[in-house]
C-alpha cells in the first residue's frame, strides 16, 4: 500500500444486464508496465471501458481508487484531468475542430494558465517529428477522414501531449499494420521518457511488447484475473493460448 | 399587412405550420442585382444596410459567385433575404449563411438551368434565447448533371426557434442531375422548437435524390470520448457549437475571408 | 434514340375487374340533412348517434377542402350515393346464407378459402353493410369479441362503442372525417380482452360494387392490456367510369403492453378516391405494427397516425406504395411522441411508373413530454420512367432536447447493372425489372402472411409486365 497508482478491488460491472467484470483485483504502482492478456469476450475491453467511466457499462460492486482517490465517484473529463488516459480503437470523428486546436482546449481544461498558443504549436510540432508523424496532422479536423493507422497515430499524438500518470491502450482488434506497431512502440518509448509514467497494455499482439520492460502480466478469463506473472507468461500464452486458465474456472 | 413569405414548392400538413411564415416586410429594400460575365469568379460579402434584402444574381457559363451572408445578434430588428440565383451553364453558386443569434427570414431560390452549373448552400447557426431563424431555400433542376447539396448544422439552446425547408426540385429534362441534403441539429435545451422539412420532388428518371436528418443531442460515443480527453459536458457542448460555425467558414476557399469570420464569429459567441 | 424500356399496357386488373348488376337499395346521390336523417333511420341508430350524424354534417359543411396534396377536383359530393344497401339480409354468420352474386364475389377474391386456411375470424363488407361476419369457436371462447360495429352499438358493447366511437378521430380533424361522421355505416368492432393472444389474424374484406357510391365503414379495435392482435384489412372494388369514394374510418385502441399489427392491401380500382383515416392511440409499453400496401385507386390520401401516449409506447410503420398510370398515391404516416422514451420506426418505399405519381408524406412530432423519445425514418423512392412523379414530403417538429430523431430519404431508378446482371443470367429485361422491383418492395412483403405476400408479388408483376392475357 502506499505507493499504488491503480488500485481495483472486487470489481463487477455490466453492460444492459449482463455481468462481463465478476470481481476483479488488479493494482499498479507509479512507472510500471502491466499487460493484460485474454480471450475474446473475456472482458479487457470492457475493464478499459470501465476505468475511464463509459456510460455503457455500470458498475455493480467493488471499488477503484486512483491516485488515492474514489475514481467512481468522478465525471469522466475529471478522471483525465488526474491523469487517466485510454486509447481508443476506433476514435469518434470530430469535423469542425483542428487537432491541434482540441488538444490545447484539453489542456486548456487542466489548469488557471491558458496554454499559450505558440508554445504549444512548437510543442506539437517536436511531438509530431519524434513519432515521425506528417506535420499537417496538427491542421486536419479530429479524425475525420482518418484511416485506421492514421486514426491509431493520432491517438498515441494525443497520449504524449496530456500527458497523463496512467495510459491505458487498448490494442485488443486492432490487427496494427506494421506501421502502425512502430508509431505505438516510439510513443511508449517517448512517453516512458516520464519515469513515473505507468501504462496498462491490452494486446494480442507480442511485438508491441518485446520492447518493452513489462513489469506484470494478467490473464483475464470471464471477467476475472485468472492467473498472473512476470513477462515469461507472454510467450507461455502464445505458444499454448488460453486454454489451460478457461479450464480453471470453478 | 403580413404576408406569407419562404412558402416551399410543395406543401404539407397545415396543422405543422410549415407552409410559409406570416410576417410584414419593410417597404424598403436593399436591391443587389449582378450578372457574373462567362469564366469570372466573384466573392461577394452581403453587408446589412437594410432590414430587406434582395439579390439577384445571374451567374455566367463557367463563372462562380460566392454569396456570403453572416449575421449578428445587435438587435431585435428582423431581417429578410430574398436571393434569387440562375445558373448558366457549368456555373457554381455557393451561399454561405452564418446565423449567430438574431431574427433572420432567409428565401433563398436557386436555379440549375445551365448544364452541369451546380450549387452548394452552407448554412451555420448558433441561436439562444429568442432568436429565430426562418428559411426556405430552393434548388430548381432543370439542366443535365447540375448538382446541389444544401448542408446545414446548427445548435440551439434557451427559447429558440428554428424552421428550415429544404427542397431539391429535380425536373423534367434534368437527367444525370443529383440533390443532396444534409442537415444536422443539436438541440441543447427543453425549450427550443425544431422544425425540419426536407422535401424531394421528382419528375425525371435517371437523378438521385438524397437526404439526410439528425436532430437531438449529441452522440453518446463522442461525448465520451471528449470526455476522456479532459474537457467537461459544457465545454463540449461550446466546442460543438463553435465547430459547426467554422466548419462552414472554413469551406469558404478565401483565407482572408476566413479569417476575418473567425474573428467576428469569437466576437459574437 | 430511347432505350428500350419494359412495354406496359395499362394495368391489368382484370382479376378485379368483375362486377355484377347492381340491385341494390341506395339513398339518393349528394349530402343533405334529410340523407343523413334517412341514414340513421335506416340503421336503427340510438339517438346520440343521430345526433353525432347531423353535427358532423354541419362541420363537414362548414370544414375546407385539403389545400395541399393531390387534386380531388373530380371528386363531386353532389354525384356520390352515401348509402347504398345490398341487396341482402344484413348480416350472415353462415357463407351460405350470403346471397349468390355476393358469395361469388368474395369467393373470386379467395376470402372464404383464406378463413379455411389461416384465419381466426372474417368480416365481409359489400358496399355499405357488412354482409357476412364469423370467427372462430376456439377464438371467441377466449372472449374476443369481432362483429360488425352496428350489433355492437345495440348490444352489450354498446357503451364501450360509444366512448371510443370517433374520439382519436373527431369530425374536426379534417373535412373526410366529418363527412365519415354523418354517414359512416357497416365496419367492425374487435375487442380483445386482456392478456389474451389471438394466435392466428382476423380478417376483414371490403368491396365496393355500385357504381358512384361511397363507402364508409368504420373499423373500431381495442386491444386491452397485455393482448395481442393481427388484423387484416383489404379492399377493392370493379372499375366503372364514375367516381366512387372511400372515406373509411380506423380508430385502434392499443392498451399498456398490447401489441397490435394491422396489415391492409388495398387496391381500390383507378376510379376510387381513397380519402381514409386512420388511427392507433398506443398506451404505455404497447405496440402498434402497421404494414401497408397501397396498390389501387385514383387518388389517396393516406397517413395511418400513431398517437404514442403512454411511457416506452413503440409504433412501427412500413409501407409500399405502387402508383401507375392515372395514378396519384399520397401516402405515408404520422407519429405523435407525446410521452417519455416512446420510439417509433418508418420505413417505406413507392414507386411510380407509367404517368402515375407518388408521394411520401409525413409527420413526426415531439412533444416536451416525450423526453428520451427516438424515431426513425427511412423512405425510398424508385422512378420507373421519366414521365412519373416521385416526391418525398416529411416534416419533423422536435420539441424537446432529449431526443433522437433521423430521417434518410432516397429518390433514384433501377440501376441498369442490377439489370444487366440478371440478364446475364437469362433472365429476360422485363422480368428481370419486374424482379428488381419485387425485392425493392420487399420491406412490406416480408412483414406480410405468406398468402398476402404472394398477391402483392402478383400485384407488383403485373404493374410490371403489363397485361397478362
């Protein structure tokens, strides 16, 4: 205790009526990379969901504090405001609205201080070479035409410029192309530069990872962690899949 | 004495009240009368030096003109347009109306008699309290492969009220021709009074016709995802609404122009 | 040079063509308080019915004329006979006591076949009177009640009659309606009592025989709490040189957790106007399904209204309309959100060939009370050739924040690949149209008994394909 980032205790949640999160635990301290692995349907999209405070699910029972504070009890724009971030598959489109434009009034969102237009523009600018992004991403409206690795990019853009404790991506469909696999490994990279910077990786996808420092692993099989481990449990799951921990339900 | 104004081709239901507006116009009327000689191109900022205006507009074979209408909530006074357009052949008339507050009766007419002429309307509008914003507007297919797409996006909060008839009259001889209307409203509040009339009519073969309707809130996924990023329901609710206003300033191919809306849009929300 | 398009004759309608001579006792032609008067007599109304009659005439007389939908200038009150009696006892329970030439009719348009096979109940009206009414033992012993309106107006359901008689329809809605009020005569009345699930549709047949006249039968259902109801309505009548009206009147009571689908076929001959009203006040959580075909008469104006009045009240409406030549086929629908999370869904397609002209017209409307409502349309429009008339007139008045409404229209032809694609298949063009249109309508057909659906395929071949021979 003490020094815990992310702290789930008992979660249970439900879409409509039926219950996909059946008493979860799952804890994270500040700067760690935690992976969480499982079979389609199982529920890792949801608990991202869920984290961030999605409308579409409700939570039944458990507790989630974050940062030492009641993360339930938060209107979703206050979570990201302490530091809550989630990646999304496949990101709204947003016409009307600059990239860069709805970044700064995000910013703008956190604190007292306006963020100063130029500043910021440099900023983005230098955020945008490091990812090796086209620098007219900043001028498109949010999204809008995006393609899939265009819209997965512009995400990982928008990671490194809030800056945020806890980033939660969630890779599970997201079949990325090469490309793609690259621009999410030198975000992380980049966003890592932050010693504190926790992440939470939902993946299929073991490239992203062998890069990365990963500090825990957790299978999760019908909404609840069924087994956990250091990095050696990637590749036991993808040489044998899930079988073996779907057997251990009671 | 009143008369009914912005009365669309075709009518519907009485009981809807959609039909025309009742209103007294001013005796005088600001009068702008143009022809657009073949090949040119003309921008043409409309500036509200009367209650009435009227513009006529005959756009030459291969030329372009760009009305560009945007008004502010200075007074209660209520303003009429009445735009008349023919378009020549391979000519393009684009209407931009930015409404931001006020009491605006906008008739707009268009007609495609020239092969391939086309026309675009783009109208914008932010309305609160007891603004009002009446319009009908018209695009009148007549020539081949002539295109029209009339898109309007707006927000409404306080005790506003919004009418707009949209018609693509796609008419005997006018084969090849397509109509697209899209309009997408956010309602923000119990009191407002929406009213929408996207009306098709058809009386040639091989056209298309399309329309399109969103009225009401916001997505739930694009709330959330807003949210996610650390901007607060207001917040989004004012960032929607300033969208919808610079994405029609911004389709406006002027820098300069654009520009200037901008600032004059900041200066009104 | 033209492209060579499918070759259609006038529409066959041979199959409905039929008449026979015209026997019968009738009022004389126009509208006068004396008809009315006569009317009433004739049908041993109670004295508020009478009185009902004669104040709907007066705001008949003083109602204008619909301004905007398709001309009805041909349309005569003075030449339409408002009451004509066949030439039968009123009512038969048993098919052989119908008179001859009566039976004969109904048995060409297969209704007695189709009671055999898949019905719980038949009503059969010839011109102003219900001429025939069954429905089943096992059905009636659940207590559902289905007779003609006028036994029910003296017996004991009178009372339930009179406090739903024009009440979602009052004679001020429109002009029609009050004329429907002086001189409506013959129709149904079902009432199915609560929880109880009629498993099998009931049916009810109209047929107009005489020549000039106007028919105005008035269909009244209540479907209680908890039940459920599929009630079919159809219509035609023989083609003859003058014009006839139908001016019908439906008024569907849908009560909290009902479901109530009401499927109608018309196809009234090209010389119908088809002035009808109908109606379904839905109460909380109930359902109502309306499925439409319009197929027949001059001029219709037809927009089935769901009044959504009760919380989580859903109405669904799918409708196809087929306007051919001397044809102008107003149609579409109403739907009133007037309480909380209420939904309604449209989804409907015309089509116009040969001249004809169709329209799509709607209204959906949202009142403050009716926060967290949604509804939906979806109309498609299909032109057949470039001497049709396709319009698409909806209206949405939205009144309340808490709301979702969407609307998406479309007007287009058949698409030459989807021809050239079945041509390759060795399917000639004609057919290959005549197909195409088919799966167009299929939105309506497939929401119809299968019997139904295979006479609306009939009906859509032969508008297609011209005359069969």
């Amino acid at each position: 205790m003490g020094n815990e980032l992310l702290a789930v205790r008992s979660l249970r949640a439900a879409a409509e009526d039926k219950e996909i999160l059946k008493g979860l635990d799952l804890t994270i301290a500040p700067g760690e990379i935690h992976v969480i692995m499982g079979p389609n349907g199982a529920g890792k999209s949801t608990l991202a969901a869920v984290l961030m405070g999605s409308p579409k699910y409700t939570v039944t029972d458990g507790t989630i504090l974050f940062r030492g504070k009641d993360l339930l009890e938060q209107p979703v724009s206050q979570r990201a405001k302490n530091g809550l971030f989630l990646s999304f598959q496949n990101p709204v489109e947003v016409p009307g609205i600059s990239m860069e434009n709805f970044i700064r009034s995000a910013l703008d969102q956190r604190s007292e201080d306006k963020v100063r237009p130029w500043v910021f523009h440099k900023e983005v600018q230098r955020v945008l070479k490091a990812l090796d992004m086209d620098e007219s991403y900043a001028e498109r409206d949010l999204n809008v035409g995006f393609s899939g690795g265009e819209k997965k990019k512009a995400e990982i853009l928008q990671l490194l410029l809030l800056k945020p404790t806890l980033a939660i991506l969630d890779e599970t469909d997201s079949g990325l192309d090469v490309d793609a696999v690259q621009t999410v490994s030198r975000g992380i990279e980049e966003f890592r530069k932050d010693k504190d910077a926790a992440l939470l990786i939902i993946t299929h996808n073991a490239a992203i990872l062998s890069a990365l420092h990963v500090d825990r692993v957790h299978v999760l099989v019908d909404g609840h962690i069924a087994a956990e481990g250091g990095p050696e449990l990637i590749g036991e799951i993808e040489r044998s899949g899930f079988a073996a921990y779907e057997g251990d339900q009671a | 004495m009143k008369q009914m104004i912005n009365t669309p081709p075709a009518r519907t239901f009485r009981w809807l009240g959609v039909n025309g507006t009742a209103a007294e116009l001013p005796q005088e009327a600001g009068n702008y009368t143009c022809s657009v000689p073949e090949g040119a191109e003309q921008t043409f900022v409309l500036q509200e030096n009367s209650s009435l205006q009227k513009v006529t507009i005959e756009v030459g074979p291969h030329a372009v003109f760009r009305l560009i209408q945007i008004h502010r909530n200075t007074d209660d006074t209520e303003r009429f347009s009445e735009i008349r357009v023919n378009c020549q052949e391979s000519a393009r008339f684009e209407w931009y109306r930015i409404v931001l507050g006020g009491n605006c009766y906008d008739n707009c007419s268009v007609a495609l008699s020239g092969a391939d002429s086309s026309f675009t309307a783009e109208i914008g509008y932010r309305l609160d309290g007891s603004d009002r914003l009446d319009v009908n507007c018209e695009a009148i297919h007549t020539g081949r492969r002539t295109r029209s797409t009339i898109h309007a996006s707006g927000v409404m909060t306080g005790a506003s009220a919004k009418i707009l008839r949209s018609t693509i009259d796609l008419q005997k001889g006018c084969k090849g021709a397509v109509g697209n209307e899209q309009e997408d409203v956010l309602l923000l509040d119990e009191t407002v009074e929406n009213r929408s009339v996207p009306v098709i009519l058809c009386t040639e073969e091989d056209v298309e016709g399309n329309h399109g309707t969103t009225i009401g809130q916001l997505d739930e996924d694009l709330v959330f995802y807003l949210s996610t990023r650390g901007i607060p329901q207001e917040a989004i609710y004012d960032m929607m609404a300033r969208a919808r206003i610079d994405a029609v300033i911004r389709r406006i191919p002027d820098p300069a122009l654009q520009t200037a809306l901008l600032d004059e849009k900041e200066a009104a929300i | 040079m033209n492209k060579e398009k499918t070759n259609v004759a006038d529409v066959d309608r041979s199959f409905y063509d039929f008449r026979y001579a015209d026997d019968s006792w009738k009022v004389k032609s126009g509208l006068t308080p004396e008809i009315v008067a006569q009317i009433s007599e004739e049908k041993h109304d109670p004295d508020w019915m009478r009185e009902f009659r004669l104040k709907s005439l007066e705001i008949f007389e003083r109602t204008e004329m619909p301004d905007w939908g398709p001309s009805i200038e041909g349309l005569d009150m003075d030449n339409i006979v408002t009451y004509v009696r066949p030439n039968a006892e009123r009512m038969n329970t048993r098919w052989e006591d119908v008179p001859t030439d009566i039976k004969d009719t109904f048995r060409r348009l297969g209704i007695p076949q189709a009671e055999r096979e898949g019905l719980a109940g038949v009503g059969a009206q010839y011109d102003s009177e219900l001429v025939y009414h069954n429905i089943r033992k096992e059905v009636a012993e659940l207590g559902v009640v289905y007779t003609d309106i006028e036994s029910a107006l003296h017996g004991e359901y009178g009372d339930m009659i009179r406090e739903h008689f024009m009440k979602l329809v009052p004679p001020t809605d429109h002009k029609f309606a009050a004329l429907h009020g002086a001189v409506w005569s013959g129709g149904s009345f079902v009432y199915v009592p609560p929880h109880v699930k009629v498993e099998i549709p009931l049916q009810s047949y109209f047929r107009l025989n005489a020549p000039g006249a106007g028919q105005f039968e008035h269909t009244l259902i209540i479907v209680d709490e908890g039940a459920d109801l599929h009630f079919i309505e159809g219509c035609s009548a023989p083609k003859y040189n003058v014009a006839n009206l139908h001016a019908g009147c439906v008024e569907l009571f849908v009560g909290r957790n009902a479901r109530l689908r009401y499927s109608t076929i018309e196809n009234w001959s090209k010389n119908m106007y088809n002035l009808n009203t109908k109606r379904a006040k839905v109460e909380e959580g109930g359902r109502i399904e309306w499925v439409s075909g319009s197929f027949g008469s001059h001029v219709s104006y037809l927009y089935p209204m769901s009044v959504l009045d009760g919380e989580g009240a859903r109405s669904e409406f799918t409708g196809v309309t087929f306007a051919g030549a001397g044809q102008n086929l107003d149609t579409g629908c109403k739907v009133l959100h007037n309480a909380p999370n209420t939904s309604s869904y449209v989804n409907t397609r015309s089509i116009s060939k040969d001249g004809g002209a169709s329209t799509f017209r709607s209204a959906v409307v949202i009142t403050p009370r009716a926060k967290g409502s949604k509804a939906a349309v979806s109309c498609q429009s299909l032109m057949i050739d470039d001497i049709s008339r396709s319009d698409t007139i909806p209206a949405m008045d939205v009144r309340t924040s808490e709301a979702n409404v969407g609307h998406e229209a479309r007007i287009g032809r058949i698409s030459d690949d989807a021809v050239f694609y079945l041509m390759s298949r060795g399917i000639s063009e004609e057919e290959a149209r005549a197909l195409i249109v088919s799966g167009f309508a299929e939105n309506v057909s497939k929401e119809l008994p299968l019997e139904y659906a295979v006479e609306m395929n009939n009906l859509i071949r032969i508008e297609m394909k011209g005359a069969i021979g």
